[in-house]
C-alpha cells in the first residue's frame, strides 16, 4: 500500500494504452488519444447495444424516452460542458506551470468516461443488476457457492454494472486484443467511480472492479499516481468527480422529464420542480418566456435545459474550489451535494419526487417484473450448462453463446464469469428472445 499523498495532474492525464504499453507515441497527431478513445467507443458494439437497453422506463413506443445510449450520450455532453469550464479554471490557475497545457485533453477524458459509464449495465433497468444479486442469494444460484472462491462469491452476490464496465472495457475476450478496448490510462480510470473491490463495497453495495480486473486497475493507479488509502481502497482520479455529476445531473433531470411526457408527472409541478433552481426575479423571466410555447413539452425542455446548465457551472465552480481536498484524495460526498443551497434543495426535491411517483410507477415495475422473471430463467439455465457442461442441454445452448465468451474453460469460476459477461451484455430485445425460444414459444420459422 501507497502512502496517501496529493496526485499531480501531469500523471493524472496519461495517454499510454492498456495493452499497447510498448506501442506508447508521445508524438502529436491530427487527433489526441484522447479523442481516439472517444471514436473508438462511439463505433463500437457495445455502446451501439445501448440503445436497446432500459434506462428507467420501457423501450419507446409511440412515445419517446431515454434508453441507455441517449442518457449515455447526454451525460457526455454535459460532461464535457463541465469539464471545459474546469478546464479554463485549472489552466488559469497554473499559468506557469510547463504542463499547462494537458489540461487541455480533460473534456475528451471526461466526454469518453461518460460515455463507458453504463456498458456494462444489464439489460432491463436499474432492477437488472439486484436481479443477478439475488440469483446468487436467494435462487436457484446458491448450489455453486461451494465453487467459488469467498472473492468470486461476492463479486456475483454484489454484482455491479460499474464494476462491469471496467470489465467490459479492459478484459481480453476469446479472439479479442490484450487491453480490451485498449483505452488510456486517464479514461480507464476516470470512469471508475468506486475505485475498491466488493471486499469494501459500500453500504449500497456499489464497487468498482471484479477480483479478474483488480490487478489492471492496480496499474493504471499506480502509473497514474493514484494513492491506495487503505487495503484495497483507492483514492478517486479527480475527474471522476465530474463524470459523477454530470450522470447525477442528467438521470435526475431527465428522469423528470420523460416522466412528464408519459404523463405520470403533471406539467404544472414539473415546471414548478424545474422552477426551483433560480432565484424568484429570475423565476418570472423564465414563466414569460415559456408563455412563448404552446407546446408543454417544449415548455418543460426550456426549462430542463436552463437547470442543467445552472448544475454544470454550478459543479464545475465546486471542483475548482475543492481541488486541493480532491487531489488529496480527502474529498467526501460528491459535487452535487457541494452546490449552492438553492440548486441542492432543487435537486433534492426532484430526486424525492421520483423516489415517490417515478421508480414505483406502473411502468416502472412491469418492466422490472418482467426483466426479473426473464433474467434469472436465462441465468438458471445458463449456470446450469457451465456447471454440467456435458449434458445434452448444454451443447445445445452453448450454440447459443458468442465465441467470445470464454464457456470452454477448464475452471468453473470462468465459464460462469462467462455467463454473466453473455448475460449481462444482452439487450432487452435480444433477452425476451431467448427466453421465448428457450422456453418453447417461439419457433423458427423455415
């Protein structure tokens, strides 16, 4: 272990490559690494698969609302808002310094960070990660317990979409390169929001690595000079912070609007949530200009986006006026609760208002009911054939699973590893499916 001591921001952006170390080319190019990263993550599968995944409500019908690839995209943008104003700060603040101007490269960090924030996200919501949990816990799960080791074991018992997506992000699946995504040292860790194992998971049983990644991250730390403050407990790169808050400005923002266009929430208090940001005199301004628009929607997008940027320079001010506690590694809570009391107090009452009338709607609950029911029967089946891989059944459904994910291996711990890789990467749409073949109906037709 480390001793604590403040990070430096010449370590902290690092464009060396996970896996492409001896490739490393500090040389200038037409595009930064960083924004290489940026690229590579847009044109890739599984961020396409985003768009197929549940971010709160069902997939879209006649109505539109957020999945995980538009949340995903929204957070990077109001990332890298947040991020550039950090920027102006830090580079005016350290004017002499001959390493101002990688500060330059922190909206690229932060936009990619955000962008790989949710892949590893299973399919069917936020109940999606409690649904593997529990599998463990509670089903079917608990009879390959005397298989694991106490560290595998947790890893499936606290299961955790972060944690997956530095999986995602970094492992070298069957027939892919060393290094995964082969991202740099800064993105990989900027998007590691609980920079700790499920040893030291907290008290929501939120972690940032799986026991199979834990020595990558321990690289990338310590490449980049990030402190190990306790056993197994990292300190934060200080650009997390901002990937952070621009994901807790955009779900709770846009939760209460997609909320409104479904018509759970009505449009006088959704304005009057959003209203609750500025000060009285400016409250006034802002009902005289939406009384331009007739359409309610637009009415309530006027207003969302006004209380997003009051957030992003309101986030951003706090990062630059705690800079010193962040490095240090002693900062505690995160930027939103650090806002002015006005802006806390409005955040507060939309989270509140979607604890009461969002995440137990109607809606909200079929989708996880049926996402419960349709991940632990593909999960029960699945576990299944890696635990007795040479039973009928179990060739069969292998046929079933990518190349890419190791189900051959000789170690059971890996094939289930396996599974939840397959499982986890599902869209909605691609789970359903299986389940309906699996369970006989739905038949292909010839």
């Amino acid at each position: 272990m480390s001793t604590p001591t403040s990070m430096e921001w010449p370590r902290l952006i690092s464009d060396k490559r996970l896996g492409m170390e001896e490739y490393h080319d500090p040389r200038r190019h037409t595009r930064s690494d960083f924004q290489r990263d940026y690229d590579r993550l847009i044109f890739s599968s599984p961020f396409r698969r985003l768009q197929n995944k549940t971010q709160v409500f069902p997939l879209p019908g006649s109505v539109f609302v957020h999945n995980r690839l538009t949340h995903s995209l929204e957070v990077s943008s109001v990332g890298r808002s947040m991020a550039n104003e950090v920027m102006i700060a830090l580079m005016e603040r350290y004017h002499a310094e001959p390493w101002r101007d990688s500060l330059r490269n922190i909206g690229d960090i932060v936009a990619t960070a955000c962008l790989s924030h949710d892949l590893g996200n299973p399919p069917f919501g936020h109940s999606g990660e409690a649904t593997i949990s529990s599998f463990f816990t509670e089903g079917e799960g608990q009879a390959v317990r005397p298989l694991l080791t106490e560290r595998q074991w947790l890893d499936a018992t606290r299961f955790e979409g972060n944690a997956n997506s530095f999986r995602l992000l970094t492992h070298q699946f069957e027939g892919r390169r060393e290094g995964g995504f082969a991202m740099t040292y800064s993105a990989l860790a900027a998007v590691v929001k609980y920079p700790y194992g499920s040893p030291q998971a907290n008290a929501k049983g939120k972690f940032g690595f799986f026991a199979s990644e834990e020595g990558i991250y321990r690289r990338v730390a310590a490449d980049l000079g990030i402190p190990e403050l306790s056993p197994g407990r990292f300190a934060r790169h200080p650009l997390v912070w901002l990937v952070e808050a621009a994901d807790d400005i955009c779900y709770q923002v846009m939760d209460i609007e997609d909320s409104h266009r479904l018509k759970i929430l009505p449009t006088a208090d959704v304005q009057s949530l959003l209203l609750n940001f500025f000060p009285a005199v400016e409250q006034e301004r802002m009902r005289r200009s939406m009384s331009r628009l007739r359409d309610p929607n637009e009415q309530i997008a006027y207003l969302r986006s006004y209380a997003i940027g009051a957030m992003v320079e309101e986030c951003a001010r706090a990062f630059v006026e705690h800079e010193a506690e962040i490095l240090s590694g002693r900062a505690e809570g995160s930027l939103v609760k650090m806002m002015a009391p006005r802006l806390c107090e409005a955040y507060e009452g939309c989270a509140a208002t979607a604890r009461e009338h969002i995440y137990r709607s109607p809606e909200v609950v079929d989708i996880e009911i049926a996402g419960n029911r349709i991940l632990t029967y593909l999960l029960s089946n699945l576990t299944e054939a890696v635990r007795y891989p040479d039973r009928n059944f179990s060739q069969l459904l292998f046929e079933k699973i990518p190349a890419q994910y190791s189900i051959h291996a000789t170690d059971f711990a890996t094939r289930l590893q396996a599974v939840l890789d397959h499982v986890s990467g599902m869209t909605d749409v691609y789970a359903l499916n299986l389940y309906r073949q699996l369970t006989g109906h739905t038949l292909p037709a010839v």
